[in-house]
C-alpha cells in the first residue's frame, strides 16, 4: 500500500532571493527591487524582510510582453 502524498501547497510570498529563483532567474534581484519601487510588484516586510506576494509576481510576469510579438 502506498501512502498518500501531502498535499501540495503554493508558497503565499517569496523572499527576494526566492522570487529570483522561482522566475527561474529571468528576473535579477535589481529588477525585483526595481518593480517594487515602481509600484509594479507587490511587496510587504516581514520584520526586516521584504517579500513579494506570489500573485503579484505571476500577474507581473503575464504583464510583459510575449516573445518575438
């Protein structure tokens, strides 16, 4: 009998250094930092850390341009 795998959950923010990561490093950290002076990323600080909210960094990403268009 196998046993059931955990359920799967998606992260709710991302440190800096992990949005980097899960762009799969399309982003830098300086356009990371860039977007959310510019207002275009959602960001929070968390004591000292600032993170990205998950769904500000997909709606980011979709806002860009398509390849060759």
């Amino acid at each position: 009998m196998n046993p059931i795998p955990p359920p799967q959950i998606s992260p709710m923010a991302y440190s800096i250094a992990s949005a980097v990561e899960a762009t799969g490093k399309a982003i830098s950290r300086t356009r990371i930092f860039e977007a959310i002076k510019s207002g275009e990323l959602d960001a929070r600080k968390v004591g000292r850390r600032t993170v990205v909210m998950a769904d500000s960094l997909r709606a980011f990403l979709e806002r860009q341009p398509r390849a060759g268009a």
